[in-house]
C-alpha cells in the first residue's frame, strides 16, 4: 500500500498497546518500523529491469522476517530513544510496526510472498486498494488525535476502524465476484478462474476478470450501498500462451525465463497489449477499471533471446475524458460504451 498508509497503521497498532506516558514515542518507533519493509525498492539492476520485481515485496515482506526486520528498526530508534525507553520496549513497539506492512500489503492487489523462502506465491487478497483516500486519512486524523491526547483509547478505535474497513473491503469483493459469475453463466461462459479488486481510491468500482475458453473477458462491477450493482463492460482480449505464441523459443534463453518471471509476477494474467505488438502486458492492472489495455509490461524480441527485456508504462494517458468516465462509474451512471451495447 501506499507508504502513508503503512506508517499509519505501524504507528496506530503500538500506539493502542502504549501507555499515555509512550504514545507518542510508540507511535513514531511504529511509523518508523511500518515503513522499513519498503527498503526493497533499492535492490535494482541497469541491466536487468526485472530484479525489482523478483525482490519487491519479497523477503523483506515475508512472516518469517517480521522478528528481523523489527529488530533492524529497533536498533536504529534505540540509537536515538535509549535514554527514554528500553531496548526491550522499543523492540516491541518497532516489532508490531514492522509487522503490519506484510498484511497490509496483502490486502491488495499487487502480491506479497508472506512465506517467503518456503513458497514464492504472492499472496493478495484484493480487498483494498493501494491508495485508498477515506482509509488514510481516518487514520491520519485518529493517529494525530490519539498523539494530541495521549490515548490508547483513541488508537485502538483506529486500529478498529481499519480492521471494519478491511473486512467491508472484503465483502464489496465477494459481492462484485458472485456479478461477475451471474454475468459469466448469462453468456454461456465456462469460467476458468477469476480476478476481482477495487479500483483506484474506493471499494464501490471494482476490476473484474475472468478467464473463458482461452480468454480474459474485463468488466467494471459497481456494488453500491444502496443500489442495484452495475456493471461496464470493458470487452475481451486473447490469453498470451508464450509456448503458443513464441514457438521456437529456447526454453533456456534469457528471454524465456525474463518472460517466465513476469507470468509469476502477473500470476499468469498476461496478455499482448492491443496496441503494441511487441508488448507482453499485466492485464491485472489498467487506467480505467474495464479497460483491456495494461497499464505496464514487458519489450519483447524474439530475435535477441539472450537480452533482458525491458520493462515500462504504457497506458499512462490520463485525460479528462477518461476522469469523467471513472466518476461516472463512481456515481453508477451510464458509460457511451454501455450505452452503445445496449442499443445493440
């Protein structure tokens, strides 16, 4: 998640378990600790793009670490806090900083290897997005008021809204998976496997995907509070097969495994980008929540086999007319598109 939100619920869970005395220092060894997990953003390669994939959210976000990593964070506030707190203490606040960054993660759609080194799938419950505005600043406004006032109270109240929160989160994702079935058996679809998780900044629009017959079919389910759900059709795109599409391919060729890291990375949700040939695209992720075009993937040339791939954005376009198209998802109105399909 968005590093904001990582600190604050590092800071609010030792905070709720501090005294009045320790709030504040509680909370900051906590923000403090919530962030560290992140430092992996640095392992980087110029010649291989694909490393920071491989080790983001790795083994720095993995159970096992939580005691190391919360031992590194409580060395380094110890540097500064050991005239006012013990060693011990500091460790414990630093330890439940650090060890909220991993779940939160997993609360999205990303990936993270929680266990790390004894399995490498990423786990991702879907249920939040990464920037997630109403999440955040509740906790930014309880995390202040809980330091203001040097109240435990306070802070458990905010660990308690994230939690309700996160468990909402998972409900609007059950209801917008059981549209996203009804519409699939409605078009005679035998459904392969599905991917359902919010869009960016709420849990109402959600980006649904499921796999038929050799397919990625991508829609937008509105679950509303008080209405009926809605959903935008976004249109299909083919499976990319690398065996199928790149015959010929030395299975032992630099290109081959670069493509294999990233299928492990985009849990097998790749697709060639629609406008790019030559793009091997993460269908998981898209600007607008019902579009088959991926916001990021990979350069490919078959005739350099033994060269890395390169790795950027290509759907970066962010206009007005595609801003007005999210806030008429928000609201539940109807899209041109939709508005298209049903004439036909």
């Amino acid at each position: 998640m968005d590093p904001v939100s990582q600190g604050l619920i590092g800071a609010i869970l030792p905070q709720s378990v501090s005294n009045k005395k320790e709030i504040r220092l509680a909370a900051a060894i906590g923000f403090l600790s919530g962030l560290l997990a992140d430092i992996d953003v640095f392992i980087r390669s110029s010649t291989d793009p694909l490393l920071f994939l491989d080790y983001h959210r790795q083994f720095t976000h993995s159970l096992i670490f939580i005691p190391i990593g919360g031992l590194v964070a409580a060395g380094f506030c110890w540097l500064f806090l050991k005239k006012r707190l013990s060693f011990w203490k500091i460790y414990l606040y630093a330890f439940l900083g650090y060890g909220t960054h991993c779940f939160l993660d997993a609360c999205t759609n990303y990936g993270t290897q929680l266990l790390w080194p004894f399995s490498d799938a990423r786990v991702a419950w879907n249920v939040v997005s990464i920037i997630d505005p109403i999440f955040t600043f509740t906790l930014v406004f309880l995390v202040i008021i809980a330091v203001v006032r040097k109240s435990p109270l306070i802070a458990r109240i905010g660990l308690l809204f994230a939690i309700i929160y996160l468990l909402f989160g998972l409900y609007q994702r059950e209801r917008a998976q059981e549209v996203l079935l009804s519409l699939a058996q409605s078009r005679g679809h035998k459904v392969e496997r599905t991917l359902v998780h919010p869009s960016i900044g709420n849990l109402l629009v959600w980006r649904s995907i499921y796999e038929s017959n050799g397919n990625y079919y991508v829609e937008a389910v509105r679950v509303g509070l008080f209405s009926e759900p809605k959903i935008y059709n976004g249109g299909s795109i083919k499976v990319f097969d690398p065996i199928q599409e790149l015959t010929g391919l030395d299975p032992n060729s630099v290109l081959y495994g670069d493509i294999n890291r990233f299928r492990r990375f985009a849990t097998d949700f790749l697709v060639i980008h629609p406008q790019y040939p030559d793009i091997i695209g993460d269908l998981r992720m898209g600007i607008l929540p019902n579009s088959i075009k991926p916001i990021w993937g990979i350069k490919f040339n078959p005739d350099e086999e033994n060269e890395h791939v390169s790795m950027d954005n290509y759907e970066r376009s962010v206009n007005g007319e595609k801003i007005q198209t999210f806030i008429s998802m928000l609201l539940g109105r109807d899209i041109m598109s939709n508005k298209v399909q049903q004439r036909k």
